[in-house]
C-alpha cells in the first residue's frame, strides 16, 4: 500500500496519479486518509500530554503524603485515575482510527511511474518491441496492424491439435474435476515437462536462485502481496483452514521477505519457482477461454527481486530482457506492450506484457507481466533493508514477472510450428523433450 509519508507530504502526485490509473473518486479517497490520520495524531497528542501530566501529578502525591496532606494527595489521585480513564478511550479511539487507516490505505491502489501512458483499456497499451518491426511511438494495440503470416495452410486451433496427436484431454480433466483443468498425456506432458526445465535452467543461468514455496499460503500472505483484499474472488479458499491456493508463484516468494529486514549487499535478491497456480477466473467465458486459452490450474515459472530503490528500475530492464530472450529461443512471433494507467493492476507502478500470436486462433495471446510494485507491496510485507552505514532500514522494492506461463506458450508452440508432417519442435528444446517432432 502507499505510504503515509507518500500521501502527506505528495499529495497531488498521488491524486494524479490515482486519476491516470482510472481510480474512482481519487481525491475523496486521499482526503479520508489525511481526515483519518489527523483524528489518530490528534489522540496522540492528547494522549502523550495526558501521560506526561500524570507522571508529574503522581510524583505531587508522594511529596503530599509526606509533608501530611492526605486529603490533597487523595484529590490528586482521584484526578490521575480520571486521567486514566481518558487515556483508555483515547486508546481505543487510536487503535479505531489506525483499523480504520489500514484499511482505507489497502483500498487505494499503487500509482503509476511517469512514463505510464495515458489511457483507459486494453486497446490504449502501447507496443513499444516486436520481432516483426520497428515500433513508435504511436503504436498501440488499437491501431496495431502488423501480424505475421506463418503460410500454414487451414492451421489448427491447439484443441484440435491436442486431439489429433492425443496430446491434452480436456474432456477427461471436466470428469475429474471440471472445465479448465486439463490432463496433459505423452508427448503433451512430456512438452510441458521440458518447457518447466527450460525456463527453470535459463533462470538459474541468469542468477536466479531456485525455490520450491507451498501452493497453499495464508491470509496474511495473501495481504503481503496484494492478492487480498483486492482479488479474493479470484482466489480458491479453503475455507476450513483459511487458506488460499495460489495464483501465482510471486505469493510465497515474495512473503519470504515479510517482515524481514535485509543487508544492502545481499541486494537484488533474484528468485525463481516453478508452481502449479489456481485462478477462478469467475466471469470468464466465450471463445477467448476455450482449450488452453484460459485455466483454473496451470504451470508457471515466476521470478522475484526484491532490490533497492534506486536500481529497481535496472532490475526491471533486465526482468525483460530474461523473458524477451526466452521468446527469441523459443522462436515465437511476440510483441512487447507498455501497459496504460487504466490497464494496469491495483499494485504495479510499471507493468509490461509479453504476448506471442497464435497463427490458428489469429489473435495475439499474453504469456507473461513483468512488474515493480516500487514500494507498494513491501510497505504490506514490512520488506526493508539497512543501507550499508545507516541504523534506520528503508523499505525495499519489489519485482516479479512470468517467466514463463506455459499454457498459452503450449498453445501458440502447437499452433505455429504445425506441419502437414506433424509438429515442429523449436530447437532450444529438443534437448529437453527428446523429440524435435509431434507426428
């Protein structure tokens, strides 16, 4: 969540920026923050007068009895214990007016970085990359144009794909648990297999250390991160419990650094986990869900970092380049989209999407967000760091991106390299597959 400091001391930066976000009622929304926090200060004060009036008064009682002034000392008493039962309300009134705070904070999302682009919806996010061409300025999803021609004749959607070659059984997934938990078989999951490893070992080269989280977090992590109050209803709940399944990998990484302070040479920390992630996706449906287009339980290999602030955006640039590397290896058609102040998440600063085309379905499809949350997620997790010759730790930065999400990679793999022979596999991972061909 934003910072108080943040709030106070720039307040009309965080209007504007709620405002580039699309955030109803901006100004409302900061002005009850600042209404709230004066209340609190303002018992504060009272409070810490009060107490120090009775420190003074109690040591008039001692002085009172001794020189024999009973009745004196006894008035005196009778006036620190009503002091105290004013101090007890305006305890109360404290700890009312900092719920109160908390949760007025946790309902107002992150602002945007400055070179955020104006804009409302998807179709006003800017393609700043493409292998395919050289971007400008102007180039948005809406007046974006350039798609590739693969020449594949009549391509196949990957559902049929996964049929004919007895790949992906989405049928038999509906009977064991639903629609949108699919079973993957032979050569299918064998695929997904060497896609795991394959991100998994390109990270690892790239610094990442490896971790294997739960899948299943608490409450509170789900507050760390962001997750809750905002997306609950997206979230499985395990109600008995009270825990969450997770949508992604960036939940239990990230709250490994919850409440945790840090050195400064132990920054970047750089993590990287494959996990299964369960979204509900409640409202989803039509044709931009069938087959492996939209899941409730899917892989995905997440990177974290947790940086300091002023090289998070050095981070961020190589974040990209990690995933935009991974894409090239993979041999996909992808563009790069600078997300605008309306289509962005209730925590990002800065959010770009990777999305690769898929030649069947003629649409382009994301496979990854890259993220930095600036200070926003560690201000919930307590994530700070001492700076190297300073007592006084300072909140951290926070970074995450996919890298990569495998269903809609499967996808666009199936159906951009098929052949009337079979299907293609992209070089980079034959070595983990075993076979350079599906037939």
């Amino acid at each position: 969540m934003l910072t108080l400091k943040l709030i106070s001391e720039e307040t009309e930066r965080v209007v504007l920026g709620l405002q580039k976000k699309h955030f109803a009622n901006a100004e409302e929304a900061v002005k009850r923050v600042l209404d709230i926090d004066k209340k609190r200060r303002e018992a504060q004060q009272q409070l810490d007068a009060n107490l120090n009036t009775a420190k003074k008064l109690a040591a008039q009682i001692g002085a009172l009895m001794k020189e024999g002034k009973k009745d004196e000392a006894n008035a005196v008493k009778e006036s620190v214990s009503k002091m105290k039962e004013m101090n007890k309300q305006l305890e109360e009134e404290m700890s009312k007016a900092q719920e109160m705070l908390t949760s007025q904070l946790c309902q107002i999302p992150n602002i945007p970085y400055d070179e955020v682009p104006e804009g409302k919806a998807a179709e006003d996010n800017r393609v700043v990359k493409s292998n395919l061409k050289e971007c400008t300025e102007t180039d948005t999803v809406g007046n974006w144009d350039v798609n590739p021609s693969l020449g594949i004749a009549s391509p196949l959607p990957h559902w049929e794909l996964a049929k004919k070659y007895n790949l992906i059984d989405f049928d038999l997934g509906v009977k064991i648990t639903g629609a949108g938990f699919p079973v993957y078989v032979g050569k299918g999951a064998r695929l997904q297999r060497a896609l795991i490893n394959f991100f998994l070992d390109e990270a690892r080269k790239s610094g990442y250390t490896e971790i294997m989280p739960p899948t299943v977090v608490n409450a509170a992590s789900g507050y760390g991160t962001g997750q809750l109050p905002d997306k609950e209803g997206q979230m499985y709940h395990c109600e008995v419990d009270d825990f969450y399944l997770i949508p992604t990998a960036e939940v239990p990484v990230t709250n490994i650094y919850r409440d945790v302070i840090l050195d400064e040479k132990d920054l970047p920390v750089k993590n990287c986990a494959y996990t299964q992630c369960f979204r509900r996706e409640a409202g989803s449906y039509g044709k931009d869900v069938r087959g492996l287009n939209r899941l409730h339980e899917f892989s995905k290999i997440e990177i974290v970092r947790i940086d300091k602030p002023e090289h998070s955006k050095e981070s961020h640039k190589e974040m990209l380049e990690h995933v935009e590397g991974l894409l090239k290896k993979l041999e996909l058609p992808y563009r790069i989209l600078l997300l605008c102040g309306g289509d962005q998440s209730f925590t990002s600063a800065i959010c770009y999407d990777f999305e690769v085309y898929s030649e069947a379905q003629g649409r382009w499809l994301e496979v990854s967000s890259v993220s930095n949350f600036d200070t926003y997620q560690a201000n919930r997790l307590k994530c700070r760091y001492r700076p190297e010759g300073s007592k006084k730790p300072v909140l951290c930065h926070t970074l995450n991106g996919s890298a990569l999400a495998l269903p809609r990679i499967v996808a666009a793999i199936l159906e951009n390299n098929q052949t009337e022979n079979g299907i293609k596999i992209p070089a980079a991972l034959v070595p983990y597959t075993g076979f350079d061909t599906i037939d």
